[in-house]
C-alpha cells in the first residue's frame, strides 16, 4: 500500500468512496478501522480519499472486517485495485479540465453507457464539425488551442462504440436538439446523417422524444449513466452551466434510473426515431 503517483483518478476515488460506506455501514469510525486493520486513522481516510492505492487482499481484508457479505461487490471492488493504468486522457492533464477526464475514464470503464439530452447531441455521436461548431461558440470564447484539445478528447472518447468489445449506448434525444442547426445547414445535415448511421450499429440504440411527449421533470440539463459491473458502482454525471457533477449514492442511481426510464418510455421506437431524424435531415 503506497501513496498514489499521481491525482486519484476517478475510478481510485471510488474504490475509496464504497470502502467508506461499507465501514459506515458497521459504525465504525477511520480510527476504529484503522486499529482492526492495523493502520492509523490517517491511513485509512487517505485510503477512502482515493490517495493510497490498496492491493485486492486488502480489500477483501477491510470488507471482511465491515462485514460485508455482498461477493459480487467485493468481485468488483478488487477489479477496481491494484496498479492503475493511465488512459490515454491523462496525456491531456495538463490542458484540459479535470471533469473531462474523470468523463472519459468513466465511459472507458462504463458497461452501458445512457445519455438523455435535450437541446444538445450527445458527445459520443458528435460529429467533428458539430463539435468544433459547438466548441467555438462557448461563453466566454475558447483560444484556438483549448478548442483543438477539447475536439481531440471528445473524438478520441468515441472510440468505446468502435474498439474492441465496443460499449451499448442508449441516447435519448430531444426533437429540439435535432432541429438546432448548429454549424449551419451543411454541418446539421452531415450531423443528422451521422445519428441515422449510428442508430444502425448493433450497440447504439438512439431515441427521440417528440415536441409534446409530457413532462420531462428532472431532464433540464444532460444526463449521463454509466453502468459499473454491479449496479452499485454506477455513476451519474451531470453537466452543469459550472461544472459537471458526478453523483453515485443509491437515492441519486435510484433516481436517475427512474427519470432515464420516464424519457425514454415517451420516446418514439428506435425506428420511428430513425425516420423522424431522416425526415427533419431532408429539411434541413
């Protein structure tokens, strides 16, 4: 057990994170872990910080000693020790913001990814110059160079729908995004023929909520889902106008699920869906 080289990453702060609830769980306090486990108590919250990188043994040791009888969340927390390997995002440190590389480590661990989006296209099926449009239009204005890097992340994210086993996404999309414009009629078009495509990869499923669906409460801003490999270790993010926010307690998943679940049955079927993009692409 040794301090981590680098800032946790997001995966390291929430091994940390769950082995904090499972000792909470048995009110225990970082002291009292900290005697049972053989470590003082700073140890132990700079294990929960994510600062210390903890080995699979000691994993199954601290939950042993917080009696926890859950297997397949111990399976999944140990996947989560060890050394960690630094995606390719951590290139990008030093020029972009932290939310954006906790956002592509978050996808590149996710099993399922689902999106609901209302005004905006979903990230993962952006198109290069829809996503330079929208970048160049950011408040205050981006300098040249942040555009390029944040253009480069955002492609390079969309490798989880091609490479290797590639992710399921689900995204939920509003009509109002559809007709946007954003980039001018050549760019929208080329956006829209670029959804149609993706609709038909086996993994993508894309459907739209039409004008007048119903109430969409909880919906105001992105959502993203990611599914961990149990469902207690699923994320939630939220893109705010200040920051993005990552929310993983059980009210929250629990919660998120359910407004995902309320989109998405307001959604035409993915074929409708495909039709209706089809049809606002030969108007564009």
């Amino acid at each position: 057990m040794a301090p981590t080289k680098y800032p946790p990453t997001v995966r390291q702060r929430r091994l940390g994170a769950e082995l904090r609830r499972l000792r909470e769980r048995t009110d225990l306090s970082a002291t009292d872990a900290g005697r049972l486990f053989g470590a003082s108590q700073s140890r132990v919250s700079s294990i929960e910080a994510g600062r210390y990188a903890v080995s699979a043994d000691r994993v199954r040791h601290l939950a042993s000693l917080y009696n926890c009888a859950d297997q397949a969340l111990i399976d999944a927390l140990v996947e989560m020790t060890g050394r960690q390997t630094r995606g390719w995002w951590e290139q990008q440190r030093e020029v972009l913001p932290a939310g954006l590389l906790d956002l592509a480590e978050l996808e590149h661990h996710a099993t399922l990814v689902r999106v609901a989006t209302m005004i905006h296209m979903p990230g993962l099926l952006q198109t290069r110059d829809h996503a330079r449009a929208l970048f160049d239009s950011t408040v205050p204005p981006l300098p040249p160079h942040a555009v390029e890097h944040r253009l480069s992340h955002r492609i390079k994210r969309q490798g989880i729908l091609h490479e290797g086993k590639p992710t399921p996404l689900t995204a939920i999309i509003h009509e109002a995004a559809l007709r946007m414009g954003l980039g001018g009629p050549a760019v929208a078009r080329a956006q829209l023929q670029h959804l149609i495509e993706m609709s038909e990869r086996e993994n993508v499923t894309i459907v739209v909520v039409p004008f007048g669906a119903g109430p969409l409460h909880g919906s105001g801003h992105p959502i993203d889902y990611f599914g961990g490999s149990v469902p207690q270790l699923d994320t939630v993010e939220l893109d705010t106008d200040h920051a993005t926010v990552l929310l993983d307690s059980e009210a929250h998943l629990m919660k998120y699920r359910s407004v995902l679940d309320r989109l998405e049955s307001y959604a035409l079927k993915p074929a409708a869906s495909r039709e209706l993009i089809y049809r606002i692409e030969q108007h564009t």
